[in-house]
C-alpha cells in the first residue's frame, strides 16, 4: 500500500484512478477486477489510514474498538492490478491534462478518474458549533468512545451527551453513546424523528419505543446558540444548547449528526460542473461534465439529488465499471429503502412511504400503546406495491422490499404480520432485487444453486454468501435469500432436509424436543423410537448421531454421570477421557479457574503438580493454566490432587461453557463500573458444565474500554453506570463474529435471567455443531427474533427455560470429582486394557524453552542417526515412587522390529471404544 507514483508502462495498460476510499470506491474496484478487463490498473486514493470500510455498520465500533469493519475481502487491495494508498489526499485534479497532485506534491496520470469523495458531516450553522462533534468517520467514533469514557471518569457520573439530528445516523451515534453509558438526549427540528423515512404516526411511535428505553427527546426546534462555561464544575455541564423556544439543553457533550454535504470541491476547482445545492453533477451513466471523469457515491449529484445511502452509491458504481469495461449500464435513480440499526428499535421504509403517489392507498395497522406500526402502499386498485412503512415490527420488510413495483401475490392486508397476517410464500421473479447493497436479485441466487459445469451449486447460506455475496453488507436480506435458496434446492431435486445423519429423520432441535416430551435416557431406546426402522433393530449409530444423543442427554439429565447408563461409548475421544487427547496421545490437564482469578495457594499447587509429572504448562487464552502431556492413567493420579486443592473441571474437552474471561473491573481498575471478576465468576459456576450443541465462551468486561473482549464472546456483559449491556453471537475462529446487542442496564437477577433463557434456548433450536453467530444468522428474524424470545418472552417459553437451566445448576456435579469417588469408573484410565501398571513407552519428546515438548518425525529421524538433539523417550518422571518401576518396563520393551512379546501391552483405544476395559 505504498503512494509511490508510478506511470502507466508503454502499451495498452489503461490507469483508473479513484479519488475516496469509502464503500462507493472499494464496491468500484471490486467490480472491475471481476470483469476482468485487459490491460487495467486501479490506483485509490483514501484521505484515511485505513484501508475502505463498512460506513452503514460504524456504529458497531461503539461497542468494540478493535473492529476495523474493512468491507469485503482483504485480498482485493493485494492484487497486483491495483495499488490503495491510504492516508493520501488528493488536493487537484487537471482534467486538461488528465493529472492528479496529492497534498505531498506527487502527481499521477490517469486515463479515467471516477471521484468517490463521499460527503462531509455538516455542523449546525451556530454560535459556538466549533465545539460539536460529527459522527461520521471510525476517527470520529474513537474520539466519541474515548471522550465519552473521559467525561464519566472526571465527572464520576455517566455524560450527558446532546445529539442533534434524529435520522438514521442521529440514532445510530446516539445508540452507540448510550451503550457507553452515557445520558442521552436527541435533539431534532421535526416533531417526530426519522421524518425523512416514516410518516407521522410512524414517528410518534418511534418517539414513544425510545423514550421506554430511556433516551430523552427535544423536539420540534432548532438550536440557535452553544453557550460554553470552560468553569464549569462536575455536577455542571460545559456546555448549553439554546433555543428559541423551549427548554435550553446542558450538555458535557454535543454530537452533531444533521446529513451531508457532498464534498465536490476537488471538481468545482477543477471546472466540473457542481449542482446548486452541491454534489457533482452526473447523468444517466455517472458522467461528470469533464471528459473521462465520473462521479459516484454520495458527492455524485443525479436531477439535483445528492443521497447518503449505501445502494445507490454501489448502483453508480457497478454503472461505471459496467461503462469502463465497454458495456451500456444506467443508473435509473435512487433506491430509498432504510432499516434502523439499533437495538430494540425495529424500524425499515421503503420506496414511497409517503402516499405521494396519485391514488395510492394505504393500509395500516397502528397500535401506539403496543409500540407497533405497519403501513403498505398499494396503487388505487389495490394490487401494485409502492412502498411500506414498519415501526416496532419490520418482519414484513424483507418479504415486501423485493416485490417493489410488482404486483402482490395476495391481499396487501396478508402481509401485515401485526394485524394477523402470515408468512407468505412468495415466488419472486428473477429480476427482482433481493440485495440492494450488492444489487442481487432472486436469479442470481437461483443460478448459484444450479450451479454449471464448472461450478458446483450453493447450497447452504456460507456458500451463498462466498460466491455471490449476498447478505455480507447489512444483513437484512439474508432470510429472502435462504428461502430463495431452499425453494431452488427443492426445485433441482436437492434434499433440503435437516436429517441429523442416516439413523435419523430429525435435526437435532426436533430429535431434543422429541427426547424431552418422551424422557427416554438411552441410546438404545432413543433409536428405538426415533431411528430408522433398520437402525432400531440393529442399534446402529454413527459419529454423527451418537455425540449429539449424548449431548442431549446430558443437557436434560444433568444431574447424572455423563459417563453412566451407557452414555460413555457415546462420547468422543475427549470427553470419554474427561481431558482433551494430544498429538502424541497424551492428554492436556485444564482446571477451571472462574473469571481468570485463582489464589497464590492454588497456583502452588498447580506449580506442584506440573513439577511432579513434568508437564508442560501454558496460560490459555482462556485465563486458565493449561498441563500438556499426562498419560491417561495418570489423569486420576493428577485430578485427585487437584480436586483435593478445590479445583473443577473445566470442561475444556467438552461441548460446554469453556469459561468466562473477565478484566479487573471496579475492585481495582480506576476506571471500572461494575465488578466484572464478580459477575465473570458467578456465571462460570452458574453454567458450567452444561453441555450444548458446541462450545461456549463468555465474557465480562467492568467498562467501555472493553478489555475482555466480551463482544468476541458467545455472550459478552460490559458494564454500564447502570448495571450490564448482555451482547449475543460473539465468536472468534476461523469466521469471527461480533456479538450483537441484545439488552442494555440490566441488573444483576434481569441479566442472569435473560442468559438463563438464551443458553437455554440457543441449547434446544441450535444444529450440531452450530456456533452461536452461525445460529442467530441462520434463525429467521436473527437477533431481533432471539430479542423476542428472549427479552420479550414472545413464545411464552421463559419460565420454561429458566426452569430446565434451574435445574441444570441444582444438580451440577463436578465429573472429575464423581470419578475419583468409584472404582469402576477409574478402571477406564490406563493406557493397555490388559497390563493396568504398564504405561506408555512409545512416547518422545525434546526440550524446548526450558520445557518438553512432543518430538517431531524428522527429529526422531535425526536421533536414531545420532544426530539432532537428544530424545526423552518413554514416561518422564510420574510419581516419584514409580520411577523403578517404570525404568524396569522401559528396559524390557526393547525387541527387534516385528518380533512379538509374549503378554504385550494392548492399546486401551479410546477412540475405537469404551466400554472393552
């Protein structure tokens, strides 16, 4: 990403350059390597260090620092068509010459210059408005986050922070102060907010459903003035908006969020004709009035409009590579559709949500009470959609926004899904838009499916979205999208089932809910009942299905020794050893350590216990001490010690909560609000142990800055000054995922509550091995849905699932303690099932680091030729009693390659099967 200059080398190489680095030019550049072309090199200039990001989800970066939100796949910026230079402005532009200077001086040559230059975050024409702050930028949002976080700390109260603008952006920078704990109060002109998306009532709505989650609203006029008092004491605010009318508005903090200002002034200097009330102006085909110059995005102006949304900007710029790549693309005007990011508030709008249309009908449901509005316009006959708004309950959003400008295929009535209506069952044509931010339309994702010669088809959602992108933007359209994949898959002859495997019929949520109605608690009676006819006869099962049954037996009998009653030959390798299997076939030792806080007394004895057994010891991500190397009948030998010094298991070979991480919080960090090692401690012994359809991680952060990574959790906790905001769906790994908000200032017994229910819920509807991200992705209305059931105990299920997890925690019992106590249970924890003294003489290891570590294949190679470094081999210094012994053993193994020993040792194969020792 360097900003050398470099000049086109002799030939037909064509130069594009791209002044902006915001979506517009990174969905530009996008679109022409997938063309394509010959002889092409793309140069993009961004004023910003970073590299173009995701401007509609940068209220996500409220919540979680480290999210760079960089759009698409980093591997566009590493072609070697094209060259990103970041932190480089463009300061002219010679559309004579075709030349462009950069602030550095440096000049660039270009046979077409498409300007992406975005728009600017305007201030309140006012006395005093050098002080206001924008929202527009990931700058901006650090220093929003960051002084946000100041303020609380130097005042020792949450900020009082003033947003002045209540549109889409407004609400989004107000969510974001609001989650950081600040005192938030939106200021608009217009008696209801979001007046350029919904109609009145709609509005009134939207004030009502914000004011139940405590934000206040100053309504109906403008400031005339920002006083500022530098004097200002802790329990004052710096700053005062005035008002001509109304009630003035302290404020320690004012955020300015009130549109655009298209930033045209590289074209006007360079004699490019700029519209009146500004913008770049354009026609049909993105062209500015300079030859081989275009305009895109938000500074791009069309019949006198300038728009700050994402899909008009990616329709300019699919226009303009379709042009430069020799095709006959126009732009036919601005999609106008807006969902509300924001927690708790469901609001979307599409098309003319006003009525504007001469005899358009309207038909609505409105209940201000219930908080919910839904509104559809048809055309005077009432067949032909025209548009929709959706306050408090916008499922009807995804169904309708693609059917824009068609005719319904049913009443407009059956769609309002508050009124009554049901979920239809639309065949959209192919040419109708399913994702306006990458412009996918319902063929598109039908060709997927089908797949061709050379490419197989999409059939399931992670391939869908690889291959055509679809729902990677906003999100919004993902359920249209699968429905249209499922419906296609069925049409092809695909199979759409959610089989769990060949022995049975059902998905693992219907096979759970079949095993609880029925209380049956075996394998055998299980496949009995629920397996195919063949397999209830022979008992079969697979490495599929049984781990699953297991699981959800020790889900609804937790109570009982997840190794008893059959269940043990169920289990995988790991969990029939309660410890996680090695490389080499040791197994790693982990205790639990709830929230990261252990005494100096237990660390002694973790101390001793790796120095006894010559382990190698390692901190875990986990906030835990992690021992690599046991033998598996050495496991009892070292649990029995730790569970006499007070540890748990820590369930770390298991499909459970792994643990809770968790920062300092207010016991000692200066700047924590809650107690975050207390809380992070409670919920580890409150849900450990509790199998689930994959592992678990949780995290609880004791402020804003955010230092457990919470939101990277499955379920994250940060504190507020008003108790916890519970985010949902975090998840690291290979596709990583930020958890999404699902309840803000919750008090200790309501958080514990709404995690009860969530784990509970996500345990019985989620598919083997399905992540929590990859769940509420999958579920249909995805957060907002879990929000429902969750929050507003939408299924009625509540008291159901915090039951089934009370009696979870009522009967918990540590597995390695349950062990120790039973002989027969020990008898499973040697290494040869026929010589119970006889350990493992077939291991290697070297020193690395002051530790051993498992020897490779070419280091053992390189020992027996005598060279290399010198090999541990056989046990390494169990108990100490045992050393004899084991020397003994070790001597005796020593046979020519081949030869048999009478009385050889043979393998315990946990892997193969349990239940032979």
């Amino acid at each position: 990403m360097d900003a050398t200059p470099h000049s086109a080398p002799a030939g037909t190489e064509r130069h594009i350059a791209v002044v902006g680095g915001g979506p517009a030019a990174h969905r530009l550049t996008e679109a022409l390597i997938a063309r394509d072309p010959v002889g092409l090199r793309i140069s993009v200039f961004t004023e910003e260090a970073s590299a173009p990001y995701d401007r509609v989800a940068l209220s996500r970066r409220f919540a979680q620092f480290d999210d760079e939100l960089l759009l698409g796949d980093p591997a566009l910026w590493a072609d070697p068509r094209v060259q990103l230079h970041t932190a480089t402005a463009v300061t002219q532009v010679d559309a004579q010459a075709q030349t462009l200077r950069t602030a550095a001086g440096e000049v660039y040559g270009f046979d077409e210059l498409v300007l992406a230059t975005g728009s600017s975050a305007p201030r309140p024409p006012i006395e005093g408005s050098e002080h206001i702050a924008v929202y527009r930028t990931l700058d901006d949002v650090d220093w929003l986050r960051q002084r946000a976080a100041e303020l609380s700390a130097e005042l020792g109260r949450p900020a009082r922070c003033a947003v002045i603008g209540g549109g889409l952006l407004g609400l989004e920078a107000a969510g974001g102060l609001k989650g950081l704990g600040a005192e938030v109060t939106v200021v608009h002109s217009r008696p209801w907010l979001m007046n350029a998306q919904v109609d009145e009532f709609g509005g009134r709505t939207l004030n009502r459903l914000l004011q139940q989650e405590g934000y206040r609203l100053q309504l109906g006029h403008r400031p005339t003035r920002m006083a500022v008092d530098p004097e200002a004491g802790p329990e004052q605010s710096r700053y005062t908006l005035e008002f001509a009318q109304g009630p003035d508005l302290p404020a320690d903090l004012v955020v300015a969020a009130i549109g655009i200002t298209a930033r045209d002034e590289l074209a006007a200097a360079a004699g490019i004709d700029c519209a009146e009330r500004g913008g770049v102006v354009i026609d049909e085909t993105c062209a500015t009035s300079a030859s081989k110059i275009w305009a895109i995005g938000e500074v791009a102006s069309y019949q006198g409009i300038s728009m700050g949304l994402v899909a008009p900007a990616n329709a300019m710029a699919e226009v303009v590579a379709d042009r430069l790549s020799g095709g006959a693309a126009s732009f036919v005007g601005f999609d106008t559709a807006a969902k509300l990011k924001l927690a708790g508030m469901d609001v979307a709008s599409f098309g003319d949500a006003f009525a504007e249309t001469p005899g358009a009908l309207e038909v609505v449901y409105a209940d201000a009470v219930g908080g919910i509005y839904q509104k559809i316009v048809v055309t005077d006959d009432a067949t032909t959609l025209l548009g929709g708004v959706f306050v408090g309950d916008a499922s009807p959003y995804s169904s309708l926004r693609p059917l824009l400008g068609r005719e319904l295929p049913a009443a407009p009535g059956a769609f309002l899904s508050a009124a009554g209506g049901g979920e239809l069952d639309l065949e959209l044509p192919d040419d109708a838009q399913v994702c306006s931010c990458k412009d996918i339309c319902a063929g598109q994702i039908r060709s997927a499916v089908t797949g061709d010669e050379t490419t197989p088809g999409c059939t399931d959602m992670a391939a869908m979205k690889s291959c055509t992108r679809v729902g990677t933007q906003c999100g919004s359209c993902i359920p249209m999208a699968k429905k249209i994949m499922e419906k296609q898959m069925l049409s092809l002859g695909f199979d759409v089932s959610k089989a769990l495997c060949e022995h049975f019929g059902h998905s693992r949520a219907e096979l759970f809910e079949a095993v609880r109605a029925t209380q049956l608690t075996s394998f055998t009676e299980i496949v009995a009942r629920f397996g195919t006819p063949a397999d209830a006869q022979l008992n079969l099962g697979c490495d599929i299905c049984k781990p699953v049954v297991a699981s959800i037996l020790a889900a609804q009998h937790g109570a009982e020794y997840i190794l008893e009653a059959g269940r043990g030959t169920l289990q995988d390798t790991n969990d029939r050893a309660l410890a996680n299997m090695q490389k080499d076939g040791t197994y790693s030792v982990m205790p639990r350590i709830p929230g990261g806080e252990i005494t100096p007394q237990k660390l002694k004895v973790i101390a001793e216990v790796a120095a006894d057994f010559d382990l190698y010891t390692k901190i875990s991500a986990a906030q835990r001490v992690d021992m690599f190397g046991a033998r598996l009948e050495q496991l009892p030998q070292i649990w029995r010690r730790l569970v006499d010094a007070g540890f748990e298991s820590g369930q770390a070979y298991g499909k459970a909560l792994r643990n809770v991480k968790s920062c300092v919080g207010s016991s000692w960090c200066r700047y924590g609000v809650q107690d975050s090692v207390a809380m992070g401690i409670r919920l580890e012994n409150r849900y450990r142990g509790l199998r689930s359809p994959h592992k678990m991680k949780f995290g609880v952060s004791g402020c804003a800055r955010e230092c457990a990574e919470a939101r990277a959790k499955d379920v994250g906790v940060i504190a507020t000054s008003d108790g916890w905001n519970m985010y949902v769906g975090g998840n690291g790994g290979a596709t990583p995922a930020h958890g999404q908000l699902l309840a803000k200032d919750l008090d200790d017994p309501t958080l514990l509550r709404y995690i009860d229910r969530y784990v509970m819920y996500y345990v019985r509807t989620a598919d083997r091995l399905q992540r929590t991200a990859r769940w509420i992705e999958e579920l249909p209305g995805g957060v907002d849905h879990v929000h429902d059931v969750v929050v507003k105990d939408s299924l009625g299920i509540g008291e159901d699932l915090e039951a089934a997890m009370a009696r979870h925690v009522d009967g918990y019992e540590d597995e390695w303690a349950a062990t120790l106590r039973d002989p027969e249970r020990l008898r499973r924890f040697r290494s040869f099932v026929n010589a119970p003294d006889a350990p493992d003489t077939g291991l290697a290891y070297v020193i690395e680091r002051g530790q051993r570590r498992p020897a490779t294949e070419q280091e053992k190679l390189d020992a027996a030729a005598g060279e290399g470094p010198v090999l541990l081999t056989g046990p390494r210094i169990p108990v100490r009693e045992e050393m004899a012994r084991e020397d003994a053993a070790r001597a005796g193994a020593h046979q020519e390659p081949g030869e048999a020993r009478p009385g050889a040792p043979v393998p315990n194969n946990l892997a193969a099967a349990e239940g032979r020792s």
